[in-house]
C-alpha cells in the first residue's frame, strides 16, 4: 500500500472534520424547535399576545442559534480558507 | 464558490475590495437620503421628511424601550447601527455580496460595541465600581466573567457573519445551479432563473438581513444598558 502525501492526508482529514463540525447542528435543531412549541403553547394560551410572543420567539431564536452558526464556520473554514495547509 | 469579496482596486500590497466600496455607496445613499429630506422642513411633514421622522421616532422608541429613558444619548449610535446594517443587507437584493457577509466589518462593528459598553461603565461606575462589578456574586467569578466580557463581541460579529455568509453562499450555489441547468436545457436563456430563486432571496436577504440587523442591534443596546448599570445607586 503506497503512502498518501502530507497535503492530500490533510486535506482529507480537514474534509472529514468539516463534515463532523456540522453534528453541532442537532443540538439547535432541537432546542429551536422546543422554543416554538413553547411559543405555540404561549399563543394558544392567549391569543391577544401574539405579537410580543412572536416577535420574542424569533430574537430567542436568533440568539440560540448563535452556537450552530458557530460550527457553520467551523465547517467553511476548513473547507475554504483551511489553515492546515499552509503549516506544512 | 465563495472565497471573500474580491478585490476591486489593488495598488502592490494595498487593496480595496467590493465590501469597501459597497460601504461608500450605502454611505452616499444615508447622506443624500438625509440631505433630501432636510431640505425645506416644515412643520407638517410631507413626503421624505415624513419617512425621515418615522425613522427617527421609531428608533428613539426603540432605544426607550430596551435602554431606558436616561438613556437616549445612545439613539444616534443604535440609529447609524441599524440603518447601515438594515441598507447593507438589504443590497444582496442586488446582486451585491452582502457587506456583513466580510468578517472584518462585523468586527469592527463588535468593536466599536466593545469600546462603547467598557467606556460607558467605566465613565457612569467609576474605576473601582467596573472592578466590583467584574467581580459581581464572588471575586473567584473575575477570570469568568473577563473571559465572557471578551467573547461577547467575538461572539457578536461572528453571529451575524455566519448568517449572513451562510445565505450567501447558499444564493451562489443555486444560481450557479440554475445557471447550469437552464444552459443545458436551452444554451442561452437563463429559464430557470426567472421565479425559482425569489422565496429563497425573500428568506435569506430580506429576512434574516434585517432579523439579524436587527438582533446586533438589540443585543448591543442590552449590553451597554447592563455595563451601566441601574442608576438609583447614583441618586443624590
């Protein structure tokens, strides 16, 4: 079995670890999701409130989402702008 | 596929990119759309004038709202914050690249935050009060609280980076998607790009440039409001 170059074994390891970074996703998917159903529950509790409730919701939503935006850049950087390679 | 803006000018290792002069063109847009609407002001609004004070009373509501009364001296910040931000974003309708989608303006704008909230806590607590409130329940919480002092604006630019960033690549790659499927289909005439990309541009520019605008903007005014404090301490 011949050896893989250094360029290609970082590359190749970069693009798994990119694809890995975006696992971090499931964890705002679920919490944003909750937040709506709590904001539902709120409105069909009081339907006169709907304005506030939802203008809340979407700056919570806004706000939590913050930590999957960050493994988005996780992700674009190593895929776009991979650092790694220049250290060879 | 998006690498960064490109460079429009570039003089040996100086260069000017597309964000750049993006940022003079909102720029003009602001100052003639302020200069036009001053002109001639009278006392019951017409026309610019009446958008103008809309914008206005609708940005100092804004900023009593989440800041306070006392703490109106910030509206023309939040203002100049918004406006660029809400214009910036909104000129990826264009076919521009977005000006927060280039990491280095969303970290100026954090900076400027940064500076505004430490400035102002200082400036309204005193040396010794910023300190205290560094170390609020404990001293042992100091390191802890410097470090989320420092990652509040890191954390800042890059929402609004990714986000925006995120939508634009999106946009490129189902133009150039579309791009290609309609060169296959016909040669010459884009056909698929016609209907197809506008609920995405209406999600990705219109709605989550001016949510995101308006999210930097909210977290700001929260931010400065907190570092200064409640003022019935300073009451004499």
């Amino acid at each position: 079995m011949s050896g893989i170059s250094s360029e290609a074994f970082v590359l190749g390891l970069s693009a798994i670890g990119a694809a890995l970074a975006m696992f971090g996703v499931m964890g705002v998917a679920i919490g944003q999701g909750i937040t709506a159903g709590k904001a539902v529950e709120g409105i069909a509790r009081q339907p006169e409130a709907q304005g506030d409730i939802f203008r809340t919701m979407v700056v919570g939503m806004a706000i939590s989402e913050t930590t999957g935006i960050f493994c988005f850049i996780v992700a674009i950087v190593l895929l776009f702008a991979n650092p790694l390679i220049r250290l060879l | 596929m998006e690498l960064g803006p490109r460079k429009i000018i570039e003089i040996g290792q100086f260069y000017i990119t597309e964000t750049v002069v993006l940022l003079w063109i909102i720029s003009g847009i602001l100052i003639l759309f302020t200069f036009f609407a001053t002109r001639k002001m009278q006392k019951v609004p017409r026309g610019l004038q009446a958008a103008a004070e809309w914008i206005v009373e609708f940005i100092y509501n804004f900023v009593e709202q989440t800041m306070g009364r006392n703490n109106l001296r910030f509206a023309p910040y939040v203002g100049t914050l918004l406006s660029v931000l809400v214009v910036g974003n909104l000129l990826a309708l264009f076919g521009f690249r977005p000006i927060s989608a280039n990491v280095n303006t969303t970290f100026a704008l954090a900076t400027i935050t940064f500076f505004l909230i430490h400035y102002n806590a200082v400036k309204s607590r005193g040396a010794l009060g910023y300190v205290k409130h560094l170390a609020e329940p404990n001293a042992l919480m100091l390191p802890i609280n410097l470090i989320s002092e420092l990652a509040f604006p890191v954390s800042l630019a890059f929402r609004l980076f990714g986000n925006i960033t995120g939508g634009a690549i999106i946009m490129s790659l189902l133009y150039g998607g579309l791009a290609s499927l309609s060169a296959k289909l016909t040669g010459s005439v884009p056909i698929f790009m016609i209907g197809i990309p506008l609920p995405f541009n209406f999600f990705f520019d219109i709605f989550e440039g001016i949510l995101q605008a308006y999210v930097f903007t909210t977290l700001s005014m929260v931010f400065i409001s907190n570092g200064i404090g409640h003022e019935e301490k300073a009451s004499h």
